[in-house]
C-alpha cells in the first residue's frame, strides 16, 4: 500500500508519478554502487560515490539541470568535494561501467515487465530478436581547449545498440571514445553476447564475412541487409517470392568463402515500387533463418522492423532531448548517453504498465512529447511536497510488487488526452514575389483587404 500523500500526485499526475517510481528502482544507490565495484578496473570511489555522479549526471540528462556546474552547485553540500573532482570523475569515466548501466537497467525491468504480462510476441516463434544499430553522439560545444582553434566540430564518440523488441527495451550498449571509428571495430563486443537461437537484424555496415561467419558459429541467425563491397557467390537461379508493401521479392542461395570457412545462405533481393531518397531500387539482404522459419517475403518484413531502433534514438535525441552537448570529454559524453538509455528504458515500462490496463492501439497512439512534458512539468514540485528520502522504497520493490503499484497508477491515466495530433498531407508553399530586403506590410490591413 502507497502512503496516503501520494494520491493527490497519482490523481493529478500518475505518468510524473509513474516515472519517479520508475526512475528510483533503476538508480537504487546500493544497487549502483555494487555495480560499480563490480565492474571498475581503474577507478574507485571514496568521497564521491558512484551513485552520486549518476544521480547528478542524470539531473543534466533529464534537462532538471541546465549544465552539470549547476547540478553541482544543487548537491554541493551533500557532495563535499570540488567541482573539479565532479569534472575529473566524468572525464575517467570507464567505458565497461557505462556499458553495464544499460544491461543492469535492462536485467531489473525484464521481470518487472513479465510480471505486468506485456512481452510482446517474439517476431519469429522460437528466436529472440535482437536489432543491433550504431548512433554516433552528435558534436560538442568547443569546451575543450583543442576545440577552440578549430572550426570542426568535436565528435565525442559512437555506441552500437542492442534493442529487443519483445520487452521493447535497449539491453546492451557497446562503446568507443573515438567518433571516427569503424562500428566494425565494435564487433568483437557484439559477439560476446550472441546467444543459440537470436535473431540479429541489422543494416548493411554489419555486412562482413567475418561477422556472418561468427555469428553462424555462435549458433545466432541473422537478417542483414548486403554491403556492396561484400563478396560472396551466387547460387542456381533467382526465383520469384511474391510482393510485400513495398516491392516484388526474389530469392537465390549464395554462400561466403573467408579462408577454410565457408557458409551457405538465402540472398533475398526487394526490387522497390518507389526508389530511396539514395536513388537505390533494390535491397538486397542476407539471411540463414531456414525458408521453413521465414519465407523470403517475411524475411524483407522483419527487416523494415529495424527502424524501431532508430527511433528509440530520435525519441532519445529530440522528444525527451537526453544527448546533451555540452559535454565535450567522450567518456563523459558517452555516460550521458548511457545514462539516456536508460531512461528511454525507463519509458518503455511506463507503456509496457499503461497496456496492462488501457488498450494497446490507444497507448500506441500516445505522444511522446505531450508525455514527456507531463512528467517533467509536475516535477519539481512534487519533489519538493515528497523529499527523494519519500520514494526510497520503490528502489528495492520486489519486481511483482512494483508492477501491481505501477498498474494500479496507470488506471488513473486517461491515453485519449496525449492522443497524438496528426495531421494532413504537406503543401506547397505559396509563391511569393521578388523579395525586397528591409520591406514589410500591415497584418491588420492584409486581413481587412481578405475580409
């Protein structure tokens, strides 16, 4: 049972409530600093723990703060260190802690989720999809003195992604600190996590041999659209599949030669009704899923669900605005990101715990901006009415019981009111005259001229 001072909030605003719960059982200070050191090989914690930078890392991220001088000066009381030392733990930020911040969000809401009862079915009966895609963090302010004399713009790094549409959550994140770097050199990472019977869709940069190879021989299927430096041999004769949405589909067997290894696969080609904006007429993607399991039209359908990862990016990027640019140091960057990750996580459970109770077309057409701006909006005061000591509870809930307290506050939510707002189709700008520079009219004598 929730204390009696939460029902006003979870009257007035169950999604603010909704994400403070789900925010304190993702970032428990003991949990954090366990994992912490767990996982460092360098770096240690003594005055400044690690659950403190993530708490204060998170307020930046989350736009609470503007910048993290002014996160500090909030905390700085509690901290009782420099701001240099807040600015030199950010800058040393090891990569694998970052990377485990995402698996271990990942770990703590996948029971949580089973428990509210909404996985989604598995894409293909029997394999767990995993759709892997590489974001390169946009470019930094020029903060850092190597910037200064520079006009290009600093690129504090890439991350590949692992996101799983049955739990709808990103479940690993691979980093590297160099932005000009190859998302082949993050291969090695990739591979450590295949598991027998994933299904690994991706776009063309993860079209290498070597990678198919590893992948076949960890026992993981892929779906993967062809490079077109890639080589490989073509085998007997296309043969026509039928038509999806968007083009007529063909099938061939080919197989890939990389010295011994050898692997034989389908090569199911997508000749497009309509031309990409690249001007590309045919997708061309490799596959060794068995036609019993996937015919080749199903194999280009499960390929177009690849977008679903880039806009979990976008909503990162644009709708919740969690890749801040002022942080120039690529490790202190790519944790913000992380940390972003996480909470993009962190909304994927509040819809997984609004379909438990509201239908599932309705939460689908929900805003994420309208959403977004509900939860941060209420905030501030509602943190000042309930103290962050008030919510220390939700951090260590056991899953099943944290799924029937966020069921029970998403009943109070109505989806018709962020129903999105669509609109129609775009037209062409009016056409003006030669523009005179400095010229202007009277709007009040244009609207008695229409009227």
């Amino acid at each position: 049972m929730m204390p009696a001072v939460f029902d006003q909030f979870i009257e007035k605003a169950p999604l603010c409530v909704m994400a403070r719960i789900t925010l304190e059982s993702l970032f428990d200070r003991k949990r954090l600093d366990q994992l912490f050191e767990a996982t460092a090989q360098r770096q240690y914690h003594r005055e400044l723990m690690f659950s403190q930078i993530v708490e204060l890392m998170l307020a930046v991220v989350l736009r609470a703060d503007k910048s993290v001088l002014a996160a500090y000066r909030k905390r700085a009381k509690s901290l009782r260190v420099s701001d240099e030392a807040v600015y030199q733990k950010l800058r040393c930020q090891e990569l694998g802690i970052s990377e485990a911040l995402v698996k271990d969000s990942a770990e703590r809401l996948t029971p949580v989720i089973d428990a509210l009862g909404t996985r989604q079915k598995p894409l293909v009966p029997g394999y767990r999809t995993r759709i892997l895609d590489g974001n390169h963090l946009q470019a930094s302010e020029r903060r850092i003195r190597e910037l200064r004399d520079t006009w290009s713009r600093g690129l504090p790094g890439q991350a590949l992604a692992v996101y799983e549409p049955e739990l709808d959550l990103v479940t690993h994140v691979f980093l590297s600190p160099d932005g000009h770097a190859s998302e082949r050199t993050l291969f090695a990472k990739v591979l450590t996590v295949v598991c027998c019977k994933d299904l690994w869709i991706a776009d063309r940069n993860f079209s290498t041999r070597e990678f198919l190879l590893d992948l076949a021989k960890a026992e993981g299927s892929f779906i993967i659209r062809q490079h077109g430096s890639m080589a490989f041999t073509l085998l007997g004769t296309r043969r026509s599949r039928g038509r999806t949405a968007t083009g007529k589909v063909y099938e061939q067997a080919a197989e890939i030669h990389l010295g011994e290894r050898k692997l034989k696969l389908r090569r199911v080609t997508v000749v497009l009704d309509t031309p990409t904006r690249d001007g590309v007429t045919e997708l061309h993607i490799m596959t060794n899923l068995p036609s019993k399991v996937a015919s080749a039209c199903r194999v280009a359908e499960l390929y177009r669900t690849r977008w679903k990862i880039e806009n979990r990016f976008y909503e990162v990027t644009q709708t919740l605005e969690c890749e801040p640019n002022t942080l120039g140091y690529p490790k202190a960057a790519l944790f913000a990101f992380c940390l972003a990750m996480v909470a993009s996580n962190g909304v994927a459970l509040l819809k997984a715990s609004l379909r438990a109770v509201h239908d599932v077309a309705d939460v689908a057409n929900m805003s994420q901006h309208y959403m977004a701006t509900d939860i941060v909006e209420p905030m501030t005061g509602m943190m000042i009415v309930l103290p962050p000591e008030t919510w220390k509870m939700f951090g260590v809930m056991p899953p099943v019981e944290l799924a029937q307290t966020l069921r029970k506050i998403a009943g109070h939510v109505d989806p018709g009111y962020y129903r999105k707002a669509k609109r129609g189709p775009k037209k062409p700008p009016t056409p003006k005259g030669a523009r005179k520079h400095g010229g202007h009219v009277s709007t009040h004598k244009l609207i008695q001229a229409r009227e």
